[in-house]
C-alpha cells in the first residue's frame, strides 16, 4: 500500500526543507522528496560553498596587501585545489545538518525524482529505477531552478561552465571570461580574479548589477576594475563554441574574446518541466508555477514555493519565507504575507553589496519625492581601522512622514548590515527614530546612521 502524509514537499533546496520542517513541528505528518543531495543548490552549489569561496578570497587580497598593516607574508601561494576541498567540505556539513534536522523533528527523507500523478499523488523513482507511490492530503512544489542557458550560449561542463559546474571545478583557468554581470557573475569574477585568473565579464547591460541602485553598481565596478577584472558593458552575445582547449565568445557585431573557460551567469530558469505539472493543468507564467499568496496553484492541493514559482526574487531566503507562511496557512494558522517591497538583496564579491526597498532609479520612476542620504566608509572610524574605506551607504527617505523608502550599501560588511534597515522598514520607524537609537562605536554600522542623519541634515561628520 502507498504510503500516506499529510503534507509532501518535492524538493529539499532552502524553499523545501523548511517546508517540511515546519510541516513536522506543525504537527504535520511530512515527507520530503528530493532526487540530489539534501539542501538543494543553495547549501551544496550556490549560496554557502561560495561563500567559503568568497572568503578565501577576501582573505588572499588582505594578504596581499599584508604590508599595509606592518606585516611581511612573502609571496602568495595558492592551492586551488585546496581551497575548492575547503569550500566542499563547508557544504557538506550542512547537508548533513538538513538530514539531522529531519530525523529530529520526524520528516521522512525520500531519495528520488518526484513526479506527480494527480493533486494528491506522487510517485518516486529512485536511481535504480524502483518506483513508489506516495500521497497527501498537501503537496508542495520546491523544484527550485537552474543556470538560464540560450541558442548558442550552452554549456559543455567541461569548457563552458554553469555555477554548478564551476564551484567544484578544481582546475583553474588562466583567462575566464564571465556571461552576465548579476550577483553570479561578480561573485565569481571576484573569487577567480583574486585565485590569479585573468577575467573579462560581458554584460548586456550598460552597468553591473543592473537590478541595483546604480551609484552601488559604479563603485563596485570601479574597485573590481583596480584589482584588473576588465568589463565590456553594453555588449550582447551572440554564441560560445569550443575551439580545442579554448572558448570563442562572438559578440554581436562580430568582436571574439578568447579565454580557457567561459562561465554563463546570465540568471535562472524554473525547474517546472517532468514532474507532472501540464497534465494536471497547474497554471503556469513563462515557465513558472503561478500562485496566490498563500503559495496556492490553480489545482486544489498543490502549492508551490521558491524560484520554481511566479512571485518574489530568486533569492534563497524568498523561498524559505514562502515556505513558512505556505505551511502555517496549511496547517490553519495565521502567518502574515511576505513583504515582497522588503526583501533584502545582497551580492557577497568585495566590496560587498545589500539593498532593501527603492533604488533611486526606481523612486524617479514612481514620481516619489524623496531626500538623498550618503555617507563614506572611508569617514567611519571602524572601515579605516579595518582596513576596508570603500563603499558607502545611501537611504532615500521620505520628507513628509519619514519613512525610509531604499537603503543601499556598498562596503565590506554590507550583507550583514543591512538587517538594520531591514528591521526599521518592517517596524515601519521612521527616519528620526533610526538616528536616535544609538548605534555602538566604532562600528561599520555607523555608517547607516550618518547616512540617514545626512538625509535629514543633522550628520556632524560629513
């Protein structure tokens, strides 16, 4: 007989397993499918080896420079093959730590593709091809996403690469040229250039990390471009082929660059084909799983969260709010929608880049009155003591009620600062709240406060 929960998730990435945990502690009984290795892309290809990554190559920059805080190294060796074991080594202990978590709380793990059958069915095939039938009177859809490929601009998996390919790769290019200059793109354009690879990034747009406040994305250019990545903006391309132990990229209009390898950063698409999806007539919106706000499809039972659905940005954390709030709303309790307007955003290369709320750009656009408030590391005492003065914050706030509509940072600690202006929109405070709550000195945090005082007028320090 097939087995039978409450709740089944597909998909154990940041959007599932969370799912299924709080199905569990829900009082939920809950079974978690998933064909790889617990903790999706994001613990075992994406978010957290590449930030071991990242780290390494912070650390091997500082050294570099080792001088400058009255201390003599020699010169810097690297053992990539070394630093790539470090990184793996990082993720596999938290997919370890996904499958404690769900023997702790009961989730049962299920090894294999999971397809769907009907609204309440789901049959998993293993890697040996055994199958089993499983249902719920829930099912929730966390397939998440993969690396966008186009016409001509497909990876090989040996030359031309994808991130998934690329953060195990222990053979280091020479000469990378990097596709897109998204989160993705830089993060990895950071990491290589810093391992010794000379790297060229080619983005389509005429700025990097074009979803970003573009004063944020012109400072990170400009530091990137003093530690010798080279940027060719405003520029399409047209195909990437192989030619021997090389990669062609055609722009259009005919120019080639040639590198040892070529990695595509140019987004993500939805992992919505073969699970079963069209046959049961779930709605879908250019590829992805449409849903309300309760991460319920069309089809009556099934939910679908994460980069595999229609609402919020591809982001890891976006998934497990989605995930939270679809599970307590199954389980009958309230849980509050996710703010989508107050999602932090965050690149990890160095500088460091997080955002939250309007860009500039974006506040012209909707015809906003706003003020404008910036303030330099390189006045914070803690950035200079550090060794890290680039960057800046920057807030938009609003002159009548106060409210902080965007707040950017570009620096060396940005992705952990910004939870503060994270926290001050949830809470609704408005901009003189913030500049009175005292924040400790010396700290990078400073920064935010100028920054907000700057807007109102009342910085002493700048």
């Amino acid at each position: 007989m097939a087995r039978s929960f409450d709740l089944v998730v597909i998909g154990a990435g940041p959007g599932g397993y969370p799912a299924a945990i709080r199905g569990a502690q829900l009082g939920l009984s809950t079974a978690c499918v998933e064909r790889d290795l617990l903790g999706g892309v994001c613990l075992n290809w994406g978010c957290i080896p590449s930030k071991a990554l990242l780290k390494t190559a912070e650390l091997a920059n500082k050294i570099r420079h080792a001088d400058d805080y009255g201390l003599s190294t020699g010169e810097l060796g690297v053992d990539f093959d070394k630093v790539i074991a470090r990184s793996r080594k990082v993720s596999k202990r938290f997919n370890k730590g996904v499958g404690g978590l769900f023997k702790k709380y009961g989730v049962n793990s299920i090894a294999g593709t999971g397809v769907l059958k009907d609204a309440h069915t789901v049959v998993v095939t293993d890697q040996d091809g055994n199958e089993e039938t499983i249902t719920a009177k829930h099912i929730v859809v966390a397939t998440g996403a993969r690396a966008r490929t186009f016409p001509g601009i497909e990876p090989d998996g040996e030359r031309i690469l994808t991130y998934r390919e690329a953060i195990v790769d222990t053979d280091r290019p020479d000469r990378l040229i990097v596709l897109g200059a998204g989160a993705i793109g830089m993060e990895f354009a950071y990491f290589m250039n810093a391992m010794g690879t000379e790297v060229t990034v080619v983005e389509g747009l005429d700025e990097v990390l074009p979803i970003e406040d573009r004063e944020i994305g012109k400072e990170v250019r400009r530091q990137l471009t003093k530690l010798g990545i080279t940027f060719k903006l405003g520029t399409f391309v047209d195909n990437v082929r192989r030619d021997g132990d090389e990669t062609v990229v055609t722009l259009k209009g005919g120019e080639e660059l040639r590198a040892d390898k070529t990695l595509i950063a140019l987004g993500v698409s939805p992992n919505t084909g073969g699970i079963g999806l069209e046959d049961l007539g779930v709605k879908l919106e250019r590829g992805f799983i449409a849903v309300d706000n309760s991460y319920k499809t069309n089809v009556d039972g099934i939910y679908a969260v994460g980069d595999v659905n229609n609402l919020g940005p591809a982001l890891a954390h976006t998934a497990t709010a989605q995930a939270h709030v679809c599970v307590e709303r199954i389980a009958g309790h309230h849980a509050h929608d996710v703010d989508y307007s107050n999602m932090p955003s965050c690149t990890y290369c160095m500088p460091q880049v997080a955002s939250i709320g309007l860009t500039e750009e974006k506040a012209k656009e909707q015809g906003l009155t706003y003020k404008v408030g910036k303030f330099p590391f390189i006045a914070n005492g803690k950035a200079q003591g550090a060794g890290s003065p680039e960057g800046f914050v920057k807030v938009l706030i609003d002159p009548e009620y106060g409210e902080i509509l965007g707040a950017h940072i570009v620096g060396s600690e940005a992705t952990e600062m910004i939870a503060d202006f994270a926290m001050a929109r949830s809470a609704e405070a408005t901009a003189e709240l913030f500049i009175h709550t005292v924040h400790a000195h010396p700290t990078n945090g400073e920064a935010m406060m100028e920054a907000v005082a700057q807007a109102l007028g009342q910085s002493v320090h700048i």
